[in-house]
C-alpha cells in the first residue's frame, strides 16, 4: 500500500484552481498595493505565486494586517479559538470595504 502524500498543498486541485482567463502571473497593480496597519484584508490565494503563500485552510478567511515584515505583511486571522499570525505576500491578499 502506498501512503498518502501529506504536503502543503495537498488536497487543493479544486481549491486553487483559476478559470482559463484568470492564468498567470497577477498584475503590478497586485504587487505595489499598500495595506495599512488595522486594515482588514481576504485571505485569497493565487496558486500562481509559491512564494508567501499561506495554508489552504485559511483560503477565504478575513484577518486584520498588524505589521509588515520584508515584502510580507503579518496578517492576525481566527482559526477556531485562537488567533494565529500569518506572513502572507501582498498576491494572496485582497482589500475589503468597510463599513
């Protein structure tokens, strides 16, 4: 019997799939773009970029940026009843609209 793979992007073929028009690399527009401190941020992950990219389980979820470390930015993000802290890179993050 073959043991099953448990690597970081296990399970994700549905998850991480983009539509025919939305391949490649994203625009300069995504790379350049700010985030302030406190500013809420999706967590949405673009499977064309490795790097920065945190796990699946938090694809879809809402964090609030609290700091900036290199290129990345620390994103604090709820899983279950702990708060945990994530280095994510600006492509797999998105603005929302405050209300």
């Amino acid at each position: 019997m073959v043991k099953r793979s448990k690597g970081f992007r296990s399970r994700t073929r549905k998850i991480f799939r983009k539509k025919p028009h939305e391949r490649g690399f994203p625009g300069i527009s995504v790379l350049l773009r700010e985030y302030q401190l406190q500013e809420r941020v999706a967590i949405v992950v673009n499977p064309s970029v490795h790097k920065g990219m945190p796990h699946r389980r938090f694809h879809g979820k809402v964090g609030i940026v609290v700091g900036k470390r290199g290129r990345s930015y620390e994103v604090k993000v709820r899983d279950k009843e702990r708060y945990k802290l994530l280095v994510v890179r600006p492509e797999h993050l998105k603005p929302i609209q405050q209300a």
